[in-house]
C-alpha cells in the first residue's frame, strides 16, 4: 500500500463487487490491481466466477492503478478464462490502463467498453 504527505493518506487496496446481468457477472474493482494481495485476490474471483458463468465484465473504472503484475494477472485470467471457452470484457480503465493496454498490444486482445450495458450486450452480439 502507497502513502503520501503528512497526512499519511493510503490508497486503497483492491476492492471488488459482482452483480449479475443474466448470465453475465459483473466485476467492479475499485483500488489498485498489483502484484500480491490484491492480484490474487482477483485471480481467486475470477476462478469464482468461472464457477458459473464464463461471461465476465470487469468494470475498471474506479481502478487507479494496475502494475506489470495486475495486468499479468489480467492477461492469466484471461486465458484461463477462454480456456473454459468463456471471454471477459473490459469496462472504462482509465486513460494510464488504456495506454498500458495499448503499449503493450493487449488492446487487440481485450475488448474494452464504455458501459456495462454496452459490454452486456457485445456477449450477445458475440463481439
């Protein structure tokens, strides 16, 4: 965990929360994705939810920062996840994540939205 100034504010681990679009499970994640606690954290969820479903959105949006291994463990999950022909979309990283995900090509390999619904929808358009 990172602190800053005299004030000490930490930033916050990984949190997340699911909610379910038929057969679509919803991540939010709200914090930082890095190596450690709050990746496996996310690999266990994902594992989880692969228990169910293998359609799978993970909303970004409130994620601040992701590292070499939170975006390792994006591109696990992934695999593990198309492994079990299932796909997961991704919903509003921010603009660091986005670049990351485009330095690193992975942008061709994630499909990025910009609503839930939006990435809902794609599972049943198949894109």
């Amino acid at each position: 965990m990172r602190c800053e100034g005299q004030t000490f504010h930490c930033a916050m681990a990984l949190k997340m929360e699911t909610d379910i679009s038929e057969d679509v499970v919803i991540l939010y994640c709200a914090g930082r994705l890095v190596f450690g606690d709050e990746s496996a954290a996310f690999r266990e969820r994902i594992r989880n939810i692969l228990l169910g479903t293998q359609h799978i959105v993970v909303n970004l949006s409130r994620v601040e920062y992701v590292d070499s291994g939170g975006l390792g463990t994006l591109v696990a999950t992934l695999a593990s996840t198309r492994q079990k022909h299932g796909e997961i979309k991704l919903v509003r990283p921010n603009q660091r994540v986005t670049e990351l995900l485009h330095r690193t090509r992975l942008d061709t390999v994630f499909k990025s939205y910009e609503s839930d619904d939006e990435a809902v929808t794609a599972f049943r358009t198949k894109s």
